[in-house]
C-alpha cells in the first residue's frame, strides 16, 4: 500500500496485534502493511475501537506487535530493548495524544522543555527551543502558564510544540482534535497544515474527515486492517479545503 | 438504624474488594495496639509470681525493723496494734559479709526459728530449712553465686553449710533486697570515683541462720537489727497501717507494705514496661504516618465511588460516614488482636525469677486497659481518616464521577533546579514535588524509626555492661534484651510496611506521569531508580533527622520518665551513625526497588 519510489521513514509488514486467547482473542491490528516517505502525512481514519491508536503505539515503539516488522529509517525497531526504544523516541518519533498528556504540575514551557531535557539537551539548549517553538505557535505569552490555564486548543498547541522539540523524524498524532471544540479545532487543522509544508513527516489517527482532508494520503481502517487507500495529491485541496475553512 | 447498617455494609464490601490493602491497614494498627498491651499488662503478668510467692510463703502485709534492740518494745506494741492478725519475729538481724565461689557479698543475715512461723515462712527450693550450723540463702542470691546446697559459705569468718535454699515474699529478690540492718544499704550501680560510707551495704544478699548462729556472730547485741513480719485483717489497706503507726521509711518505725515490696519485686517489669510503652507511642506515630498513605491512596482510588453514592442521594455526611466506617472496623478488629496477642506474650517478657515461685502467667485485661488500647486504635485511624474522609465526601460528584485526579502540587524552584540533573534525578525530584505531604509522611516514618534504633543501639550497649555492675542480673539483662528485641522486630517491620506502602503509593500515582516521560523517552530503567530515587532522598533526610535531633531527643525523653542518668550510657560513636544512616538508606532503597521497577515497567499504552 505504498506508493513511494523511495526508501520509506517508517514502515510496516504484516503488523499484527492480538489480545486475549481461544475464544476471546481479539485481532486489534491484524496483518497491517504501511510505508510512510519522509515529509509525507498520512491519515487513518476509521471507527472507534478499529485499532487506529493501537496500530500508531506500535508504529511509535509504545505497544510490542504479537507479529510482523516496523521498521524506522530501514532499522527494524519491533524487536529491540526497550531502552533502545525510549531512546527512539526521545529522538525519531513523538506522539501528540488526543487528552494532550501534559504534565498539570509544569508551565507550558516546562512540558516543551522536557522532551529536550531528557534527550539529554543542557537546561539553556532545552529552554532556547522551548522558547523558540512556543513562539512559533503564537504562545509566547502564555509559556508560564500551567495546562489548567489554558483553553484546549491552546494545551494541543503545546503538546505539538512539545512533540517537535528534538525535531523528530516522524510525528505520530493521536485524534489530536478529538477533545478540541470547532474554533479549536481549525487552529490545530491550520497546525497540522503549517507542519505539513514545512516537510514534516506526519501519521494521524483520526475520524474527522476535515483533518484528513490535510494528508497527502488517507487509509481506511476496519477491524485491524487498512481497508482502503486514497490519494490527495498536495494534500489539502478543491472543495473539501475550502470547506473547512483552510483555503480561499 | 438503617442507615447504620447500610454504613457497615457499605464499608464491610469495600473492605472485601481490597483485601490486601485491608491486611495492611490492620498490620499497621496492630503493630502499635499489640505494642501498647504489652507495656500495659506487663506489670500485671510480672506481679503474678509474687501473689504466688506471698501465698505459699504466708508472706506479710507489713514488715518492720528497728536497729537497735532498745526499739524493741515499740515493735512488740506494732504486734499488737489494731488490724493485726498475726505477726512473726521479731527476728535478730545482722549486716555480714558471705564469702563463697572466692567472691565476697554484702549480706543481711536474718536469725529464724527452725519452726515453721505463722508468717513468712520461706519456701524451700531445695534442701531444707535451716538448723544450727546451716545456712539457708535467698534463691536468686544463691543462683548469683552459684552456691548450692551442700557447699560451704563463710559468713564472720565462720563456716557454714549451705542447707537449703528458699524464697520468700517479705523481701524482693537479689539484688533488689530491701534493707532492714542500721547500718544502711545502697543497691544498684556505683561510680569508680565514689567511696561508699563505712559499714553500708552494697547489693546485699539475704541469708538465713537459725537465731542462736546469729546472736554468736554479733559481737554484740547492739550490732543487730530486728525484724518483724505482721499479717493484717484488710491488707489492701496496709498504708493506712503503716501511716496510722508512725512508720515507713524514715519513721520511728520503718515499714513496708506487701505493694512497696511487689513494686520493688516488678521493677524490672517496670523498666520493660516503659520500654514498650515508648514503643507503642513510636509505632502509633508510625502507623500514623502508614495509615495517611494507605488512606490517601485509597480515597484517590475510591473517587467514583464517592461520585457514584452521592449521584444515588448519599449526603456527604453518609459518604464520610462509609470512608470512616471502613477504617473504624479496621481498628476495632486491630484493637481486638492486639489486646489478644499482648496479653497472651506479656509473660514471655518478664523474668522467670529464681526468687520468686511460679512463672509470670497470663495477666488479665483489665477495663482500662482495653479502653486505652481500643481508644488509641481508633484515636489512629481518626487522626489519619478525618480528613481525606471530609474532603473526599465535599467533593464535586461531576468531577467524582469523572474520576478526576487530584492535581498534584506544582514546586516551582525544585522543577527548576531538576532541569540541571541527570534524566533519572531529574524524574525523582518532580516525583518527590508532586506530592509534598507523602514526603513530609515518608521522612517522619524514617525518621521515627531511626531514633527507635539509635536508642536501641544505645540501651543494647548500656545493658552489655550491666552484669558488671550489679544493677541488672545477667537473667535481668536477658529478659530487658528480649523486650528490645521484641520493639525492634516490631519497628523494622512496620517500618518496612510503610517504606513499601508509600513507594506503591507513589508509583500509583505517578503511573501516568511515568508513561508519558517514557512515551517522551526516558528509559523504564530511568523511571524505575526514579522511583526509588524519590524515596531514597526522604529517606536520607529522615534518617539523618532520626539520628539527630530524633534519637537524641527520644534517648533524653527516657531518661526523663525513668530517672535515668544519661552518663551511665555510651552514646553511639560517629561511625556508627554513619553506617546507621547509610543501612537505612540502602534498605530503603532494596525494599522500594521492587515497587519501583514494577513501575517502571507498566505498559505505557495501558496508562496512557
């Protein structure tokens, strides 16, 4: 289900994630093939409970598959440490999460900061990026502000800036607009977007049709399988753009 | 009434869905009731062996003396006072020196007949009673001296044969005597540097010759002493005798009553007693600390519950009413055990002593005694429920229903300074920022517990050299060594319990911070010393606080409740608090280890 000529960021064969046994084995993610190109997004979108989240932690390296390969810039990564997968993750892949998962306790700042910090960056380095992508986001204002002052859109913000703050090869998003109201909504839309033309290599997991709509590839997921594949060349455009508000 | 039984019923099914956290929540509380009856009913069970000796013996209700044989008329009026039954003596008694095994003892050398008296007749362990040329020793002082029957002593410079060897009821056993010679006696331990007066008598010993052995050792009559023994009509009010009478101590007459005697007799069960009675107030404080966390923790978990009773018409006073209820019956049952469990192992803490007859047998519970040990049991869960109790039940029911954490503590300058350390110190310091009161909670229960053991390393040193110095027995040191060791069981224990309660406590609350610093990148082992990092750090700040002010300010405290002198001690040296304060940390942190990389590992995806 690939349509790339060249060799893929991340990639998938025959992924497959099993829960339970006899008669209560349940095939969350079952025989899942995907190739991702650097600067490519992509979308996923099906109903609740069809495996979308399930197929993007094992994509990230947060879920083990029960069998198949992912492998991250031709590096299989479905059968190394979890040490080597934590630091994986510190630079290569990140996650947005639909409930944003940010720390209540740390400033807007400080949750950015900390992805940095762990992957070892110095205190100035961590908060010089921290500052700089807060401000990308329009939250310069609003970076010693702690997560329960700000509005949803405002907290997706900071949990992407979080997520590009070692500027990561892939980033993988978790119904990022799944807890957002509209106005929200169209802000992490117009987000998203922004990452897209800037060459960022995205996977999003969602059933809004108009975050789709900004991928220059869309799947269709059902019962643990990619059930439909759609082109959507330049990502977003024609009618559907314009309905969502994304282009004149 | 149905609203009572709805409570318990409410609380009896909570109790039985989390049943390990319940076998937790009464270990902590039984660990301190159990601890408290033991200090309470030890003197109970330690005075059962006199009421045996003073039955067998026909032991007085009085004994009095005079020194000097022209008192003697004042001590026939006593034999003929108002109250008293029957009376023995009174009987010559002469300060002596006994030499045997190549030692030499003070001793107080009684003259009797060989006839059975109608009080205080000594009962004989062995051997038989004495007779002319034969003397009889009190059991205790002959076990000291290892003397037994048959052997030869030298008492004035006069050998005897050692017939028998007896206990009595009107004279605490060795070295504990009471003095009844002029010359004055002083037991206990004496500083090198002080000379004692001429003629006093140290420790001495208690020997019984008949009375003409006696008269032929004084070299004369004004070197002896005499003794008499009365029996009363009402012997409970033997002060009242000895008041009306003019005696005691200091008095024309002294006197002591069968109490003065039995406190005398107990004073070890005294010493014990005080021990575990700290004990218990250590191990409250403990359980305390355990209890807040198990609480917490449980509150944090039952938050949809709470959401769930109020959304079906449960006021808070009901909500806070089934919270409570829940450690209540915890405390009952833990009260319960633990007067059960006291009662039943008070004996084995007290001496089996050679002079008295009899073994300490089981004390019985008295009301007071069960109202102190089940008040404090409740006094604890109150103390740690109340208020997680309150503000669970005046809680939002939306945000209670939704399950909603409580928001942990944001520490803006430890946030900040973290940023500088490495990953897994990094995580620890938010860990410990989070939650300021389990901290506060974790340090005191490290620090309690170490001035538990700095004062048990103190007083194991202190009995180390009592055997020397004649103030403890070495059966006396051993029954003492018993009961610390009894408190350090108990202590380390308990003390594990919490280190492990609040560790789990942390994990769980942390689940979700720990996963998303791992879907961030940190490794599981990362969190995992993390984890146990964040307990470590209060750990060491306990333990140093444990060492000092903590031990020393418990050390002072004993000393103050029982007169002791703080220079007979030998404080522990530097290096021994070092090592105490580095094992403490270490074994917190082996014993967080577990909890810490069982969090570590939980999968991230589950949690997030």
């Amino acid at each position: 289900m690939s349509n790339a000529a060249d060799t893929p960021v991340l990639s998938a064969r025959g992924l497959r994630k099993e829960h339970g046994k006899g008669e209560g084995l349940v095939r969350a993610v079952d025989g899942v093939d995907l190739d991702v190109s650097a600067g490519e997004t992509v979308a996923i979108m099906g109903p609740s409970g069809c495996g979308k989240s399930t197929l993007l932690h094992l994509l990230g390296g947060l879920d083990r598959p029960s069998a198949g390969e992912v492998s991250l810039n031709s590096r299989r990564i479905d059968n190394i440490s979890e040490k080597a997968l934590a630091r994986m993750r510190r630079t290569d892949v990140s996650y947005v999460f639909q409930s944003f998962h940010l720390m209540e306790e740390l400033s807007a700042m400080e949750n950015v900061e900390l992805a940095a910090l762990l992957a070892g960056r110095s205190p100035r380095v961590a908060r010089r990026r921290a500052e700089e992508l807060l401000d990308q986001l329009g939250l310069a204002g609003r970076a010693r502000f702690l997560p329960s002052a700000l509005s949803g859109g405002q907290r997706q913000r900071v949990a992407v800036a979080r997520a590009l703050s070692n500027e990561p090869l892939v980033v993988l998003a978790d119904e990022p607009t799944g807890n957002l109201d509209s106005d929200a909504t169209l802000d992490v839309l117009q987000l998203f977007k922004d990452l897209h033309e800037s060459g960022q290599t995205l996977v999003i997991v969602t059933h809004d049709a108009r975050i789709a709509a900004t991928a220059d590839r869309k799947f269709s997921m059902r019962d643990g399988v990619l059930v439909d594949e759609t082109l959507l060349t330049g990502g977003t455009t024609g009618q559907l753009g314009a309905l969502v508000g994304l282009e004149d | 009434m149905g609203r009572i039984l709805l409570v318990i019923r409410l609380a009896l099914r909570d109790l039985r869905r989390r049943r390990t956290e319940a076998a937790l929540l009464l270990l902590a509380i039984l660990a301190a009731t159990t601890t408290l009856t033991l200090g309470l009913v030890l003197r109970d069970a330690a005075g059962a062996p006199y009421q045996s000796t003073r039955a067998a013996t026909r032991g007085p209700d009085v004994v009095a003396n005079v020194g000097r044989a022209a008192d003697l008329a004042e001590l026939g009026k006593l034999a003929t006072a108002s109250g008293v039954t029957e009376h023995s003596g009174p009987y010559p008694v002469l300060a002596g020196k006994l030499e045997a095994s190549g030692r030499t003892s003070d001793v107080q050398v009684e003259g009797r007949d060989a006839t059975i008296a109608a009080v205080d007749q000594p009962q004989v362990r062995q051997g038989s009673w004495v007779s002319d040329g034969g003397v009889a020793l009190e059991a205790t002082f002959a076990d000291s001296l290892e003397v037994g029957v048959g052997d030869s002593v030298t008492l004035g410079g006069r050998s005897f044969k050692v017939v028998g060897v007896a206990v009595t009821a009107a004279m605490p056993p060795y070295p504990g005597a009471s003095c009844i010679v002029a010359a004055g006696c002083i037991n206990g331990a004496i500083p090198d540097d002080r000379n004692l007066p001429a003629g006093l008598l140290h420790n001495p010993g208690l020997v019984w010759l008949t009375q003409a052995d006696v008269l032929s050792l004084a070299s004369d009559r004004s070197s002896l002493s005499y003794v008499m023994n009365l029996k009363l009509a009402a012997p409970d009010e033997a002060q009242a005798f000895v008041d009306r009478n003019g005696g005691d101590h200091g008095g024309a007459i002294p006197m002591q009553t069968w109490e003065s005697i039995l406190a005398d007799a107990t004073d070890l069960a005294r010493d014990s007693q005080i021990l575990l009675l700290i004990g218990a107030w250590l191990l409250g404080l403990l359980a305390v600390a355990s209890l807040s966390v198990l609480v917490g923790g449980r509150m944090a978990d039952q938050t949809k519950r709470i959401g769930l009773l109020k959304a079906v018409g449960g006021t808070p006073g009901l909500v806070a009413a089934v919270l409570l209820a829940e450690y209540l019956l915890v405390a009952v049952v833990a009260a319960a055990a633990g007067l059960m469990i006291g009662a039943l192992t008070a004996p084995l803490l007290t001496e089996s002593s050679a002079g008295l007859v009899g073994g300490a047998g089981t004390a019985s519970l008295t009301w007071s005694t069960i109202g102190l040990v089940t008040a404090v049991a409740l006094g604890v869960a109150v103390v740690a429920t109340t208020v997680p109790a309150v503000r669970a039940a005046q809680s939002s029911t939306v945000s209670a229903l939704a399950d909603a954490a409580r928001p942990p503590r944001r520490t803006g300058w430890l946030i900040t300074l973290s940023a500088r350390l490495p990953v897994p110190l990094l995580l620890a310091l938010r860990v410990t920022a989070r939650r300021p009161r389990r901290v506060v909670l974790g340090v005191v229960s490290i620090a309690v517990t170490v001035s538990g053991i700095y004062v048990l390393v103190v007083l194991n040193a202190f009995l180390g050299d009592q055997p020397g110095t004649g103030a403890y027995t070495e059966a006396q040191v051993a029954v003492l060594r018993h009961v610390l060791l009894v408190w350090t069981v108990i202590l380390l224990s308990l003390a594990a319990v919490n280190a492990i309660v609040i560790t789990w406590a942390t994990v769980l609350d942390n689940r979700h911070a720990s996963a998303l610093a791992r879907a961030l990148g940190a490794t599981p082992q990362e969190v995992t010393v993390a984890l146990a990092t964040a307990q470590v750090l209060p750990a060491l700040l306990g333990a140093v606080m444990g060492v000092f002010p903590g031990g020393f300010l418990l050390f002072a405290a004993i000393n103050v409740i029982t007169g002791g002198d703080s220079d007979k001690a030998t404080l522990p040296a530097p290096w021994q608090l070092i090592a105490l304060v580095m094992a403490t940390v270490l074994v917190v942190a082996a014993l967080t280890s577990v909890p810490a990389h069982l969090g570590g590992r939980r999968p991230v995806t589950a949690t997030l």
